[in-house]
C-alpha cells in the first residue's frame, strides 16, 4: 500500500522527489524525503486533515507522535524533509504557505566539525610517501608498476581533498576536463548543480601531475578492451575504472587508520580540516565561503570556531597569569 492515501497528496510527492532529482539530490536524500514526507502525508490522510491547510493542533499532534521513540536527529531530519515539502508546495502554487513556521520544533545542539591538526594532516600523507618507498621495493615489475600507481594516486586524492576542500562525491565526478594544472585549478559541479573552481597548491598540484603522467596510464592499461570507451574520471581503481564514492571512501578510510588518526575521522573531515585551516590562516569568510560553494554565508560561519591550539596561544600570550609559576612553599 502506498503511504500516502490521498491521490492528490500522492501527486505532489512525486513531483516534489521529481524536483529534488533534478537539483542532482542523492539517491539516499530522496529516499529519506519519500519516507519522511510519505509518512507525514499518511497520517495527516489517516487523521482527515487537508495537507495544504493543516492546522496547528493537529501539526503539533504529528510532532508528538513523531518523537516517540525516535532520536532527536531523526525528528530534526524529517521535520526538515517536511518542510522542505511545504516550501516547494508554497513555491509551486499548490498551498498558501508553510504550516510549520508557527511551530515550535526541536533543535539540535550546535556541534563543531571534526578537524584535524596540520601535523595530522602530514602524517596521513607520510603514510602514502611509505606506500610509495614499499611500492618500489617490491621483486615483481608488474606488481610494483600497479603499487606504485594507486600509490601515487592515493597521494593525489589525499592531496586534492584537503588543498581544494572537496565532497567526496565531487572527487568521484572529477574528470580530466576539469583539471588545469597550469593555473593548479579543478573545476567541480557541487550541490544544486553549482559550478565552482577549487584551488590546487604547488604539493597538490604536483601530486596531480605525477599520478597523470606516471600512475593514470598504468591504470588505464590495465582495463580490458571490452569494457568500453576509456574513462574520463580522474581517479580511477585497480582494473582502470572510475573510482567511486565507496571506492574513494574505502582507500581514505584505510590511509586514517594507517595513520593512527582518531576513530570517527572521515573523508569530510578533510573538508572541515581545509575550511578551518583557511581562516586560522587569516583568510576572509566570503573567499572560503565560495570556495566551498556554500549557498548561504551562514553554512560557512560554522567554521568561525576558534580551535584550541590558537585559544590556547592566544591564552598565553594575553593573560598576565597565564605563564607565571606558581610560588614553591618553603
């Protein structure tokens, strides 16, 4: 049985999950929308309530029902699926407004993103450097031609997740036309099918240019003939095929552990890292605003936080107790 029992109800949940698929939303976001705004819909059809008008007791007798036993993110994450619904009905003429502004709904505390220290950061890259000395130490030609590629590829991957500040699923879309090595730039196609430019440093850049010339080739002879015309991706796996999402996160995962980084630590940390690295360094929050194609300035504020190596510093430097011993009694 379909979750939504009223046809008009139906009608306009395909064409909301229609219009997240053409603003390029992932499989799991539309996914999470039908089930949420699915499920919000039935209710409201089980309780004969118009979903264009529903009125505030029953809006909050959904809220009551909607937390029960569930977790506060889950709740934050449906209510905004079902906002969201709300707003595209109001845009498409289809409802008079949003029902849910006039209501007082849970939020979720403010957490800071996971950042990694820069020394952190060189030893996830001295971890691919070992990969590289391991790879050309190795006894059989093919085998160290093949370790010595994904090693170098590994190396640019980590190298240009953390100097351009991408979205995984954005260094798995990476092809070989959006590269520009002489101005060290890599064009990307972000959320909501924004383009944007993200800036590669010499390390990075020079990363990218010994995988292209020394490690790319040996991954693409390694395709079989009938497979297809040869890929664009930039990165790609063992057999010469585009590196996915999972592929990507599985080779960034094992680089975290092998550099004994902190469990929980992921391929977005490396976002977060670069966003925060910028503006420790001094840089304003427009520019690392459009660097991370953010939408909306507030997004980008999150990484406003000070980190504690500069409080603590900062600390040091201004507190006229902060570096004074304290008396030895006698």
């Amino acid at each position: 049985m379909s979750p939504v029992a009223d046809d008009g109800a139906t009608v306009a949940l395909d064409r909301f999950l229609r219009s997240l698929a053409a603003r390029d939303a992932s499989l799991d976001t539309i996914r999470a929308y039908r089930t949420a705004v699915g499920a919000y819909l039935h209710w409201l059809a089980e309780h004969d309530v118009d979903w264009h008008r529903p009125p505030r007791p029953d809006l909050r007798g959904y809220l009551a029902t909607l937390g029960r036993g569930a977790a506060r993110t889950t709740v934050a994450q449906r209510l905004a699926a079902i906002r969201s619904f709300h707003r595209w009905a109001t845009r498409e003429g289809l409802a008079p407004g949003d029902p849910w502004g006039a209501i007082a709904t849970p939020r979720l505390p403010r957490r800071l993103p996971r950042v990694l220290e820069a020394e952190q950061i060189t030893r996830l890259l001295d971890v691919v450097e070992a990969d590289l000395e391991a790879a050309a130490s190795g006894d059989r030609p093919e085998r160290v031609a093949l370790a010595t590629a994904l090693a170098l590829r590994d190396r640019s991957l980590v190298e240009t997740a953390y100097a351009a500040g991408l979205r995984i699923s954005e260094l798995a879309a990476a092809d070989l036309g959006s590269l520009d090595l002489r101005r060290r730039e890599i064009r990307v196609m972000g959320k909501g099918r924004k383009e944007r430019i993200g800036l590669l440093g010499a390390p990075a850049a020079a990363a990218m240019e010994a995988y292209l010339v020394d490690g790319r080739p040996e991954l693409v002879a390694r395709r079989e003939a009938d497979r297809g015309p040869l890929p664009t991706a930039v990165f790609l796996n063992h057999l010469g095929d585009p590196l996915g999402v999972r592929g990507l996160r599985f080779r960034l995962d094992r680089l975290f552990r092998a550099a004994g980084l902190p469990a929980g630590v992921s391929p977005h940390t490396l976002r977060h890292s670069f966003a925060t690295h910028l503006l420790d360094g001094g840089a304003d929050l427009r520019v690392v605003q459009e660097l991370l194609g953010h939408e909306d300035l507030a997004t980008t504020q999150v990484y406003t936080h000070v980190s504690p190596a500069r409080m603590r510093d900062a600390y040091q430097a201004a507190h006229p107790r902060a570096r004074r011993e304290p008396a030895v009694e006698r």
